[in-house]
C-alpha cells in the first residue's frame, strides 16, 4: 500500500460526489481538509438531501421534507469547515437510488461541467460496513459514479445529446474511491483529523451524543500509534489514468 501518493505538481480540481450530506466528512474529511490546505479546489456534489436519516420513534415530529432542509444547512457549514468551495445536490430521493442509465448520464453531465482532475467517491464493492451492511445508497452512487466516469465521461460516442448541451467529453485524471475493503493507497491525515471531527459534528441531526462520537473518533487511531501520539489514516482505492 503506498503513503502519501498525491505528488501532485499544481493545484488540483477536484470533485466530490457522494450520496448523502456527512458522507463527505466521515467517509474522507481528514483528506479532503489536507487537500484544501494545500491549495486544491474542492467542490461538492450530493446525490440526496438524506432526508430519510432519522427514527421516526425517537422524532416523531420530524417530516422528511424539515429533515431536508436541516441537513442541506449542516452539509454547507461542514463543507466550510473541510474548505469545499461548493456544494450541489442533485436531489434524487433518499434510500433509492440505483445505478441507472438515467442516473450515469446525469454524472457523466456533472463530470463534464465541472472537469475535475480528481473524482472523489466511493466503492460500490463494500457490501459491509463497521456499522454492518453499508447503505444502498452508497453503493448505487459509487456503481453510478464508477460508470459514468469509464467509458462514457471522456468518450464523445456516449450520451452525444450533452455534447448538444454544450458539455465536451472530459476524463479525470484520477478516481479515488473511499469507504473500500481494498485499498491501495493511505494517507496519514493525522494533522487534519480534528478538523475531520469538527465538520462532522456539524451534522447535528446525526450525532445523538457528541462527546461519544469524538471519543470513538479519537479511538480510531493506527495501531502502530498511541493514545498520546495517534496517528490517523484514510484509505482509497485509487486508479490513475494519466
């Protein structure tokens, strides 16, 4: 597994697209923070509003349509906190998504408008999660997203109609996927993970105990690390095409 692989010679574009807002922060804050500190652009793009994510038994006057809103609002302020300069949504409904055609030529579009040098997302092949079984919808996305990126992004024989809209065939660079059980790349993030921490506590709909949460992210050390000198890493599976 490779440390540090970044080596890249010139600030980089590089863009996010996950399933729901907090996916960003615990899937790769640390890493995302470390690269808008070294000067890369950032820019978010969410399949979901999330606004499924709550138990109507411990909140039962909670709607959907409240939860929406409250977590676009956390979304934004944690981005401001990693150093994303954008955050979009895409709005397709929470708990359902698949990796459609329909769903692939939206992506492809959204890689073609923003042309990133990187594309961050993650691997639809982690059927289980720590938690347990990883969401469906992190799966669809990272299925979607995997495909929309090869072949059809860069080749102009697919999906020609954006070519109509004014979207060029673009090719990222390199796709990082995180969330993986098969990394090939670490990277120590130990100097951003209290900012990882910080923008994840501002998902407060999903943070029943705050304090419980950072002591389990502070727990979340290497092992050849202690507790008075931790060390953290985040993992990727990553495929270069330059």
């Amino acid at each position: 597994m490779t440390l540090q692989p970044e080596a890249w010679d010139a600030p980089k574009n590089i863009l996010v697209i996950l399933a729901h807002p907090d996916d960003p922060e615990f899937f790769c804050g640390a890493s995302l923070a470390r690269w808008a500190r070294a000067g890369h652009q950032l820019t978010y793009l969410l399949m979901t509003c999330g606004d499924k994510g709550f138990n109507p038994a411990t909140h039962p006057d909670m709607t959907p349509e409240t939860l929406c809103g409250l977590r676009r609002a956390e979304q934004f302020n944690a981005a401001k906190v990693i150093g994303a300069k954008a955050v979009h949504f895409l709005d397709h409904a929470d708990g359902y998504l698949v990796p459609s055609l329909d769903l692939r030529r939206e992506i492809v579009r959204e890689i073609r408008r923003h042309k990133p040098d990187i594309l961050v997302t993650c691997d639809p092949q982690n059927l289980f999660a720590q938690y347990g079984i990883n969401h469906p919808d992190h799966r669809a996305c990272g299925q979607a997203v995997l495909d929309a990126a090869f072949p059809a992004a860069g080749n102009p024989v697919y999906f020609p109609e954006l070519i109509k809209e004014g979207f060029a065939p673009h090719m990222p660079k390199e796709i990082w996927c995180s969330l993986t059980s098969q990394p090939n790349v670490a990277l120590d993030v130990t100097d951003t993970w209290e900012i990882k921490i910080k923008a994840i506590l501002e998902h407060k709909t999903q943070i029943p105990d705050a304090d419980k949460l950072i002591q389990r992210m502070k727990s979340r050390r290497t092992e050849d690390s202690t507790d008075e000198n931790p060390r953290y890493e985040e993992k990727f599976r990553v495929v270069k095409y330059s």
